[in-house]
C-alpha cells in the first residue's frame, strides 16, 4: 500500500490535520496513509500580510478552509465571487483552464484541488505584476 510521501528537510514545518510537526535536525522522509489527510508545507503557506493580490486573497482564503480555520460553507460564495472576478482579467486559455479546475472543486468541496489550481496562477499573476510595474 502507497501512501504520499513528504521529504522533509530539518526543521521544516508541516500541517497534517491541524496538527503541525516540526522535523528534527536531519532530513527524513515522511509517508502519509490516509486518504484524503488535509496537509500543508509552512513553505508553501501563505501568511496574513501576504495575502497582498488578488489571486493570494482567494489562495489565502482556500487554505483557510484548507487548515480548518474557516467554514467551507462560509467561504464558499467568497470562493466562487473571487475565482469569478479572477476569470475577467486572466483569460489566457491556461488560466481559464485553472480557473475551471478551481469552480468545480469548489463546487465539489475538494479544499486542497481548490487550493492547487489557485496557487498554479501566482507565478502569472506575478508576471503580470511586473509588466504592469515596467511602464
């Protein structure tokens, strides 16, 4: 039986199920068995004051749901109005395809796919960002 392998390296941090583990002072390698565990890398997570664009708000509100610290059923409709208003400015066919995969896991309640999808758009977004910033 396979289960989602973590390699850690020491002293990173991740969430599994609420519950944040610290690795000690060596790399080691972690092998999740539950289907379906909610997990996040401190690397990969976004704090409150970088919630600073637009795709980083909806992000930060996905992990939010994602970590437990807000009701799906509250941020659902934030979820979707977000990914919506997102839709009107990214409309290359590659963000539109992530902004799809993004509505239907809203749609149906995969916290972490909503979560994926999102986070593929923040090197575009910054991209965009730095254009906009060279004029």
């Amino acid at each position: 039986m396979s289960g989602l392998v973590l390699r850690l390296g020491p002293g990173e941090r991740v969430m599994i199920n609420g519950a944040v583990i610290e690795n000690g002072d060596r790399r080691s390698r972690i092998t999740v068995m539950t289907p379906n565990s909610v997990i996040l890398r401190q690397r990969d997570a976004i704090r409150p004051e970088e919630a600073n664009t637009p795709v980083r708000r909806i992000c930060y509100m996905a992990q939010l749901v994602l970590s437990g610290d807000a009701a799906f059923e509250d941020m659902k409709p934030q979820l979707l109005r977000g990914i919506e208003q997102l839709s009107q400015v990214l409309t290359d066919p590659d963000s539109r395809a992530q902004l799809g995969v993004a509505t239907e896991a809203v749609l149906a309640g995969h916290h972490y796919q909503i979560l994926k999808a999102l986070r593929s758009l923040l090197p575009r977004e910054a991209r965009l960002f730095a254009v906009a910033g060279d004029r």
